[in-house]
C-alpha cells in the first residue's frame, strides 16, 4: 500500500485553513446559544 507524501498530506488539509465560525446544537434541532470562532493555520 501507498504511504502519502508529507506534501500530499498537507495539500488535502487545505480546504480546513481559514477562519470558521462555529454553532452547536442537538441533531435535528435549534442551535444552542453562544458562538465560537476558530483559526486553522
């Protein structure tokens, strides 16, 4: 089996880089209250 590069690892996480703001809450229901943000270098 293919070992992926470093590179090619690092290449697919790119799409997760960026600023994010978040919510959470139960499945099939209303957010719960509050907010968070997050930074993905």
């Amino acid at each position: 089996m293919d070992q992926p590069t470093a590179e090619d690892a690092l290449r697919r996480l790119e799409p997760l880089v960026g600023e994010w703001s978040l919510e959470a809450g139960p499945p099939d229901g209303p957010p719960w209250p509050g907010n968070a943000r997050d930074t993905i270098e």
